[in-house]
C-alpha cells in the first residue's frame, strides 16, 4: 500500500484558511497515514488539482528549515547564476521536490526512486512532472550516492542518466558535486527498530559516501524515525564522526527526528540562525507568507549536536 498526503485544490488556487487547518491534521511520519482517495489529474482537469506550493508534512518543513544552516552558501550560488544541486531520494508522492522545484527557481534536483511504481505514482495522481531542473531516477540510492562518489572523487564530470546508472559525461550533461542530498526513505524491515530510513542508509559506509560526495559547503539530511532511544543515539553518534557539524530538529509531539550533518569546518552559531532562516526566506520566494513563516518557525528549533 501507497499512501502519501497532498493538498487538493479547485483549479489550483489555494486557500489559506486551509493551510492552518490541515497543518494541524498533517502526519509527520514518514509516509503519511492520512486516508483519501486522489482521482486522476487526467480525469479531474479543470476541478481538484494537487497544490505543490503546499507541505503537507511538518517534517517536510523541518527538512526544508534546515537549509538555513548553508542559506549564506545557497545565497552566493544563486547570485553568480549557478544552480545549486540537490539530490533527493526516495520521491514519494513527490511533493517535497516539487515543492523545492517552484520555490528554488536556482536549484537542480534530482529525484531517485528505487520502485518504478511510485514514480508513475506520483506522475498519475500527485500532479508530479519532470523538466530540465527536475530529473528521476530509477536506481537504488546507495548505489548511487557511491557511483557517483567514486566518479567525482577521481575528478571526473558525471552524467547522470535516467536509469541511475552514472558514467562520464559529456560536455553538454555535466555534473559537479552535489551541495545538499536528503534521504526520506521507508524501511521494509521493522526489525532493525528503524521506520525510516533503511538500515542501510545510516552505515558508516554510506555516510562517509555520502560527505566525499557534498561540495565542501554541502548539507546532508535524513529523516530518522525511531521509537528506541538507543538507536537514535547510535546513528547520531555515527553522524558526528563523519560530519563536521551536526545539527536537529525534534518534532512536537512526534517520534520524527530531522538531522543535518554538514560538510564545512566553519559553522553558523545558534544565535545567528533565526537572520539565516530569513535569508532562506528570500530564496524561496514563496507566494504565501503563512507557508514561508512556518519554514522560518521550524528553524528556529534547530539544535546543535556537534
């Protein structure tokens, strides 16, 4: 079973008097645990269509509040007409890519999905597109955050292909070093006492893949569910031995745990922020103030673990 959570609209407009209220009913698992059948956009144009400039989950918004931490880097990159270039894996419904695809008209992102059903998925009822900034993959993300790894770290420009497979690129499909990869991924095997992401995706193997693979300002994000103590201790613990820094967010309420390694030796102090989180705020450039202040809010909860 496939669930996900999006925001229905008639033609699109939306509604900010919804936003508060659904906030509140959102799940942050995860995958979402709300109930509802989505028709077809297909068969429903003209009427109820997903809204992308809507997050639907609050982990969603932590994810993205997190971005704070490197808004000066995201900032430098924007204004020099360079593109910054996420990684994302595990799409989902593709809301969250989405979201970031109109909200950051200066980043590339890259969706990989090991199921090719969840991408046609997301395409028939989520309203999910790919375009020049917008790219899937079919691939395993470990594998590919280590092909990729293995190419760039011998000082090679890596083509990304559709299939996931990475190889030299060409001059007109080069690829540099990523500057913000996040991990969103379900476990299939409950027990390991991890709900997400797989067990796989918090090895020090991966980890270590995964910071040769960030630009030196790069920002690596996992969403981390787990109801053991212990086990969120162990992976922050990994974490801290292989990133420079370490920062979180603890979710109200929630067994959600957002965290943020970072690449650079130089770090942003806790008291700086909330002037960060607004800088963020400038990059969005989201059209509702309501959905910008809640990415704003979630910063400030931003707790440094290293």
């Amino acid at each position: 079973m496939v669930q996900s959570e999006a925001l229905l609209t008639r033609d699109g407009l939306f509604d900010k008097s919804v936003y508060g209220t659904e906030k509140k009913k959102a799940s942050s698992s995860s995958k979402s645990k709300r109930r509802g059948a989505l028709k077809r956009n297909n068969e429903s144009s003209g009427k109820m269509k997903v809204y992308h400039g809507y997050l639907a989950s609050s982990y969603h918004t932590a994810i993205i509040s997190g971005f704070s931490l490197i808004s000066s880097y995201l900032e430098s990159v924007a204004s020099s007409g360079n593109r910054v270039k996420a990684v994302v894996i595990g799409l989902g419904a593709g809301s969250l890519p989405m979201f970031l695809h109109g909200c950051m008209q200066s980043m590339q992102i890259e969706g990989v999905e090991l199921d090719p059903v969840m991408l046609n998925l997301a395409r028939d009822y989520f309203g999910f597109t790919e375009d020049k900034r917008m790219k899937v993959h079919i691939a395993d993300g470990i594998q590919f955050v280590r092909d990729y790894r293995n190419l760039f770290s011998a000082g090679n420009e890596v083509l990304l292909s559709s299939n996931g497979s990475c190889k030299l690129s060409d001059a007109e499909s080069r690829s540099t070093a990523i500057d913000i990869i996040i991990v969103d991924v379900d476990s299939s095997d409950s027990s390991s006492g991890l709900r997400c992401p797989a067990a796989d995706f918090v090895e020090d193997s991966f980890l270590q893949n995964v910071k040769d693979t960030l630009s030196e300002q790069g920002l690596f994000v996992i969403n981390l569910v787990s109801r053991s103590p212990a086990i969120k201790d162990a992976v922050v613990s990994r974490m801290k031995e292989v990133f420079s820094h370490l920062f979180c967010i603890q979710l109200e309420g929630e067994v959600n745990l957002v965290l943020f390694g970072l690449c650079s030796e130089s770090h942003i102090e806790e008291d700086c922020i909330p002037d960060a989180a607004l800088k963020l705020d400038k990059l969005l450039k989201s059209e509702h103030p309501e959905i910008s202040q809640s990415i704003t809010d979630a910063a400030k909860k931003l707790k440094r673990l290293k």
